[in-house]
C-alpha cells in the first residue's frame, strides 16, 4: 500500500484548523462566561459552543482523512 502524498497533506492541514478551533473554541467560552452580565452573552457563548463541537467534528474528520491516506479508503 503507498501513502497518497496529497490526501496526507490534506488531512495534515485539517489538523492544523482543528488545532486553531481547539484553542478558539475555549477562549471564546471563557470570556462569555466571564462576562455573564454582557448583552452579548447569549451569541458569543453560542460561537462558542459551536467552535468547541466544530473542533470535535474536525478532529474526526481530520483524522479520518489521515487514516485514508495511509491505508486507502474503503471500497
């Protein structure tokens, strides 16, 4: 079996997003939280929480797109 080159740097830069959401996702949380009393309270923890699912979704995602490249997709 050969490593499709190009699949694997796809995959490799989904990791890097995925590594960006990880941290944005939970800075984002913290500072909606530290700033219950804000009228921008509700959107920003929704942002949040949407980055926080989307990093999950494409740490998956990105991992499957690795496991792809090394071992070849089903068929």
């Amino acid at each position: 079996m050969a490593t499709d080159k190009k699949l694997l740097i796809k995959g490799l830069q989904r990791l890097v997003y995925t590594l960006g959401l990880m941290f944005a996702g939970p800075v984002v949380l913290y500072q909606a939280f530290k700033n219950e009393d804000h009228p921008f309270y509700i959107p920003v923890l929704v942002f949040g929480a949407i980055l926080a699912i989307g990093a999950v979704a494409m740490g998956f995602y990105s991992i499957k797109t690795l496991l792809d490249a090394l071992f070849g997709s089903k068929k």
